[in-house]
C-alpha cells in the first residue's frame, strides 16, 4: 500500500502484469494506492474510492473475498486542518 500516490487515476497494469489501483484528487498532498500481484490482478471485484485518503479493494484469494484497505492520515508536519479534513 501507498500513500502520497501522484500516478494516474484507476487501474494501471504494470510491468509483469501486476496492477496499482489508486485515487488521486486536487489535493496534492494525498492519494492512496494497492498495488496487486499479478497473479491476483483477475480475480479483483470492486474498488471504493471513499475519499482522497482511503481506498479499499476486493479481491478472491483462496475462494473467499478479500478487501484490502489503504488509508493515509497525515503526519505532524501537516496543519491540524489536514488532519482534521482527514477525520470528516
């Protein structure tokens, strides 16, 4: 998982086949990315862009459903306003 994520928005297969999901706003201080293994990249469901700091992906692994979440809250070199968006 990533945090600070500034490459396209969506499903990006890479190199050897494996993917990087992510969500990336106007706001140039977030964006969280998945990134999923090849072997995996076809059997994943749905992904939530929930916001510009959480992103979620469902995927099989074994024959049950997993959701993978990744979220970035930011560290005390930002404004207690960034952190406070955060938690809205």
């Amino acid at each position: 998982m990533f945090s600070e994520t500034r490459a396209s928005q969506g499903k990006v297969i890479l190199d050897g086949g494996h993917a990087l999901f992510t969500n990336i706003s106007d706001n140039p201080f977030a964006g969280v990315g998945i990134l999923l293994n090849a072997k995996h990249v076809n059997k994943s469901n749905r992904i939530y862009n929930v916001s510009d700091r959480v992103l979620a992906l469902d995927f099989v692994f074994n024959g049950k459903c997993i959701r993978s979440i990744a979220v970035y809250v930011p560290h005390c070199g930002y404004s207690a306003y960034h952190l406070e968006q955060t938690y809205d």
